[in-house]
C-alpha cells in the first residue's frame, strides 16, 4: 500500500515571485484535499505560505446593485413635487 497521498497536488508557478524573499520562480501552488479542501501557494526558497484571496469575497455585484438602489431613491425625492390646478 501506497501511504503518499495523490490528493495533494503542488503545481510550479513560473514568473511568479515570492512575495516575501522576491525570489523569481520560486512558488509552488498547492492544492489538498485532506482534512479540508484549501489552496494556497508555497516558496520553495524560504518556506513562505500564502493563502490567495477568495473571489467570492468580493462583493461589488452587491455594491453596484446598492448605488442603483441609492440614485433612485434620490430622484425619487429630491423632485419638487408641484400641483396645478
Ligand atoms: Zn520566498
């Protein structure tokens, strides 16, 4: 039996510097899936690890559809209203 996992993958990132020794073609990127699924990048030079920022955590869908929701709302009521007889 094989006790080396093949869920974990490390995949070399050319052109990729390490963000902390700057060490040009140094970063590994690594995907587990034990004990939890996660992802994040390794140098191979000084052991830095990282962890690259969620996508989903960017909400500016959100953002956008609450500046809309905010224009109308001042045109809505900024407007003098005016009855004529
Ligand atoms: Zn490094």
């Amino acid at each position: 039996m094989r006790y080396q996992s093949s869920t974990t993958k490390r995949r070399f990132l050319a052109g990729v510097r390490c963000p902390k020794c700057q060490v040009m073609d140094a970063v590994v990127q690594i995907n587990i899936v034990e004990p939890e699924p996660d992802e994040y990048i390794e140098c191979t030079q000084c052991g830095h690890t990282e962890h690259r920022p969620d996508p989903d955590d960017i909400s500016a869908k959100n953002h956008a559809e609450d500046q809309m929701y905010r224009d109308a709302m001042n045109t809505g009521t900024s407007g003098t209203v005016k009855f004529k007889p």
